[in-house]
C-alpha cells in the first residue's frame, strides 16, 4: 500500500505464496490496529486499502530492514520470486507517466525460470501485473 497499492488483488501480486485468506484477515486485524484503512470501492463492489498515518509512519522501518537484509542477507537469484521481482520493479521504476496513452506491455524473461514471462501493463492500477504473457504478445527487444 506504500507503494500504491489499493486493490485486494494489487496487494496479493505483492506477497506471493501468501493464501488470499490470511491476507484479507491480516488486512482486516491491520484495520483494527489503524494502520490500514479499507473504504468500499465507488461502485460497491470490493475495497479499496489506504494507507494511514500509522503506518506512512512505518516507512522508515521498512526501509531500514530491507537495508539491514542488503547488507547482511546472503541472497542469490534463486532466492528471489520473479512475480514478486517484477511487481516491484513495476511499482517501483515504471515510469507510467513518460509512457504514451495506449496500452504498454513490458515483458520480462527470467533466464532461470520456466514460467511463461510476468509483465507490467500501463493501462493497470500502478502495480498491476498481468502474468503469463506469451512471447508471441509482445515485440522482441
């Protein structure tokens, strides 16, 4: 959500592996601690997850951890996720506002990782990721 997630499904791309169950109940306990706040979407279908000064707070935390787990953590390429790699990658460098107004496919291939491709497209929420593009659906680089 710090990063601009607010959709259910926008969060869950960022946690893989983690059941949908756990995480809407870990949401939900995150409501009550005030550190999320969840509205019901304009159309009141589903919810969207906000942010709060509670847990804008924890910026600092966060990123000193993931500091402390660069400088110390022993983790090679097999250690990473590549859903999770390029979701951050995505929400995190993806200049969405230089891209031009048509739908952008940004296509990622993992050398070590059977998997059909994961990319960003920028007619998404920020973050979004549509997974399995095939190679056929974008231009090769």
């Amino acid at each position: 959500m710090l990063l601009g997630c607010r959709t259910f499904n926008e969060i869950a791309a960022g946690a893989p592996g983690l059941w949908r169950a756990l995480l809407s109940r870990r949401l939900r306990e995150l409501e009550h601690a005030g550190v999320v706040e969840i509205r019901t979407k304009p159309n009141g279908r589903g919810s969207l997850y906000y942010p709060t000064a509670a847990s804008r707070a924890l910026w600092p935390v966060l990123q000193a951890l993931g500091d402390w787990a660069e400088r110390w953590m022993d983790v090679t390429a097999e250690h990473a996720d590549p859903d999770l790699v390029s979701w951050s990658w995505c929400t995190s460098f993806l200049r969405r506002d230089v891209l031009p107004p048509r739908r952008v496919v940004v296509r990622f291939k993992f050398q070590q990782d059977a998997r059909p491709g994961c990319g960003c497209s920028s007619s998404g929420a920020p973050g979004s990721c549509a997974r399995s593009i095939p190679a056929s659906a974008t231009t090769p680089s």
